[in-house]
C-alpha cells in the first residue's frame, strides 16, 4: 500500500489548487488552534454543558452516538 501510495503523485500541484482559498480567512481544516483559542472553545462548551438539563444531556450523547436511545453504550464505544 505504501508504494502505491508513494508513486500516485508525480508532480506537484498547481498554483490554482494551492491557492483555494476566496474570502481570505484563515483555514480551520488541518490548522491547529493556538491554546488560547482551545481554552475558549472549551470554556464555551462547558458553559453550554452546564445549562443542559439531564434530557439534554442524554439527546447530545444519543445524537453523537456514543449511547443508544436505550441508553446502552453504542457498538463503537463497546457496548
């Protein structure tokens, strides 16, 4: 598979796929985040959690499924 991989490209790309970006803004897709931007966005996510009633809080977890609407783990996280 990695000698595949590794003769699939033979040139590099171009110019026009490089520059893909329009609107000028940053890229978030393969940028890491800088800590203050993560202590953000965490601290926005608990605010939320923290407001969430317990039915929430099972309808988040069914929708992310990592439970079931049965409220047994799911198959992927070993249930």
């Amino acid at each position: 598979m990695l000698s595949l991989a590794a003769g699939f490209r033979k040139e590099p790309a171009s110019k026009e796929i490089k520059s893909a970006r329009k609107n000028g803004k940053p890229r978030s897709n393969g940028v890491p985040l800088t800590r203050g931007e993560l202590l953000t966005a965490h601290q926005r996510a608990l605010k939320v959690a923290e407001t969430m009633t317990v039915r929430e809080g099972f309808q988040s977890l069914v929708t992310a499924g990592i439970i079931t609407p049965a409220g047994k783990l799911s198959p992927r996280y070993g249930g």
